[in-house]
C-alpha cells in the first residue's frame, strides 16, 4: 500500500482578513488538513474532489501511520485510506488519470480548524466556543484549498452520506465550477428521522456530567455521551441482517457500568463496542459541531434559491451519477428518488444506480466493485 503523508493549507492568517463564517463570526488563522493522490495534468483538468463522510478524514487512500498534531485520535484504523479501494491505480477513480483531493471538514478533530485547535486570543483550546459551522463554511473553506492548489474547474465532485450533501452545495452554488457530481446513498434535505436520530445524539453528549458546556479538555472527556451517540447513529449505518451477522463474533460481556439491567444478546455486546471503540479516534466536541452543520442544511437557503428546478436549472452543464443503497436506513433510497426527480425536471444529465446490497449504508465503503464500473464511466466522459 502506498504511503502517504497529510498536508496542510493555511488561510485567513492576516488579522485584517480573517473567515467569516454564515453565523458572521470569524476564525483567524484557518487551516485544513488535506491529502492528494495522483497529478494534476498540465491542463488542470483533471482534479477530482472528494468530501468524506460525517466521521471521515482527509485521509482517502494510501497508508498513513500519523498525522501532525492530531495524537491519540489517530489509531490504527485511521491507517489505511477509508477509500483506499476505492483510489488508487486501476481503481474506480484512477490516479493514473485524476488528481484527486480530499480535505478534512472545518470544525472536525484530523488536523483541520476545528474545538480542539488553540484560539488564538486566549492560548487554549476552542473548546465550546468554538463558532457554529454550515455547510456553505466547509465548502468555501476547500474552494480557497482548490484556488491554492490552482484548480479552477473540478473533472468531479464525489460524496457519499452527508459527503454527497456537501458535494451538491458546491455543484450548485458553484456550477461553473464543476462537470461530473457523484452522490452516493445521499439526499437533499435533512429528513424526519434523520434529525430524531441527531437530536438524541447531540443530547447524549450535552447531558453528560464530563461535557462542561465543551471545555472539557485537560480533564475528564465525555466519553460515556460520545459512545451513546455513536450507537444510535451505528444502528443506520449497517443493515439489521449485517449487524446480527457481526455481532455473532462478538463476545457478550458483562458492562460494568450498567447497574440494573445484565445484556442478554451478541447485538448489545456489538453495538456497546462499535461505540467505546470510536470513542477512541473521535472528538466530542466535532462531534457536535458536524451534527449541528447536518441539522442546519438547507440548500435552498444556502444556495438562496426559491426552489430545487430554479436551483438545478442552472447545473444544466453538469452530469449526475445517483447511486442508491436498497438495505440504507440512514439515507432511504426515496431520497435518492427524490433528487433524481428533481434533476429530470430540471433537465439536468442524470444516470441513477440502484445497489442490490446487504451491507445498509455502509456498502459505498466496502463494496467497492458494485459502484467501481458505474464511477469509471462517468468519470471518462468529457
């Protein structure tokens, strides 16, 4: 596996000309944490970028064994690429022919701006202070890391899960920008139980003692809400059948924090340590952070559009490729209908894949030969 290495871009570091963020307040200096692979031709044509989903890292492909500045929360499954078969030579987005991007999110724990980074008027950590992030404020984060990369217009945009939200948000409120959009079990809107399922997770965190309103580093972090919040979300990322399958090669074991009740099946056992074990690699207050932005999206809003056939009347240039996942139950596959529907009428170039898959939300990353072929021929059209 090829080895690679984080870089970093820094903006905004001049007092006079700090980000301001949509809620108008400002960060100053920015930096993003983010990776390349392959070559930008002489053309500059050939760029392809990749935004990761809610929990992601800059770190798409390859293999990275650290990151500067991130310490504890790079563990040893943040090695390998979370799209590694997905990237690489021969691979679905060929570096023999792409230039490929991926950035970690503003707001988030790998190296990018985010609660854990010093503030510069105090000397600590952010903390909970640090300011709310919208999905306009991530994407124009990475059109400044594009210009500094000297990308003008992108081959692709590619996202899966709450990636494909922000890959629509560039699309759309930046047309010019971009010829190929690449949405992976994805949607338009925050849906009902999508936010039913934020809403508890944002509450398990918030009503643990540890969390302190955010400032929490230096002491005892609120490691009992993050894994509570990690379970519920776990639940949509994988089908009921794949989670009874796994959690068969878990060992039931005794919590010993529960009091009362004594767990009774291999699933209890399996989502307790698919929670204690992301606890490990991740960031309560990004946490948060992220979650909220997810709360917030609004297209409409972002893009200040009255409706989805003004808004995608003026992508017409642009060619979608709409995978859906039949077992998704974080995003239902009438989601990847709608937007499909959406684009027709708008008379937008639109190929639509549905994946026959077991494996629920979780397929885009580890099956990557139900979506390499599809991906490929999108990609090669000019």
């Amino acid at each position: 596996m090829k080895r690679v290495k984080t870089q970093f871009f820094t903006f905004a570091d001049n007092p006079r000309d700090p980000f301001v963020l949509q809620c108008q307040s400002t960060l100053r200096p920015v930096t993003l944490a983010y990776e390349t692979y392959g070559n930008l031709s002489a053309e500059r044509d050939n760029a392809v970028l990749v935004f990761h989903a809610f929990s992601g890292s800059q770190h798409a492909a390859g293999f990275n064994p650290s990151v500067p500045g991130v310490g504890d929360l790079w563990v040893q499954e943040c090695h390998r690429g979370w799209w590694d078969s997905f990237i690489g030579e021969r691979k679905a987005i060929d570096t023999r022919r792409f230039f490929v991007i991926c950035a970690n999110y503003l707001g988030s724990c790998y190296g990018s701006t985010g609660p854990r980074s010093v503030n510069p008027s105090t000397g600590k950590p952010y903390g909970g202070k640090f300011p709310p992030v919208r999905a306009n404020d991530i994407v124009d984060s990475q059109v400044r890391l594009l210009e500094h990369l000297g990308v003008g217009k992108l081959h692709a945009v590619v996202g899966g899960s709450l990636g494909g939200m922000l890959a629509v948000n560039l699309a759309t409120r930046f047309p010019g920008r971009v010829r190929h959009v690449v949405l992976i079990g994805s949607g338009l809107h925050v849906t009902t139980l999508q936010r039913i399922h934020n809403f508890e997770q944002i509450l398990a965190i918030e009503e643990d003692p540890n969390f302190n309103e955010g400032d929490y580093y230096g002491g005892p972090a609120p490691e009992k809400g993050l894994v509570l919040a990690r379970m519920i979300a776990h639940k949509t990322f994988v089908s009921l059948k794949a989670m009874r399958l796994r959690a068969r090669r878990q060992v039931v074991h005794q919590e010993r924090n529960l009091r009362l009740y004594q767990l009774t099946d291999p699933v209890e056992s399996y989502l307790l340590y698919q929670g204690k074990k992301f606890v490990r690699r991740f960031d309560a207050n990004s946490y948060l952070r992220i979650i909220d932005m997810w709360q917030h999206y609004d297209l409409l809003r972002d893009t200040g559009h009255r409706n989805y056939y003004t808004l995608f009347s003026r992508c017409r240039q642009q060619n979608y490729l709409v995978f859906s996942i039949d077992s998704d139950v974080c995003y239902y596959p009438e989601e990847q209908e709608a937007l499909v529907s959406t684009l027709r009428k708008s008379r937008v170039p639109c190929h639509y894949v549905t994946v026959h898959s077991e494996k629920g939300h979780d397929s885009f990353l580890i099956e990557p030969h139900l979506y390499a072929p599809h991906i490929s021929y999108v990609l090669l059209e000019k």
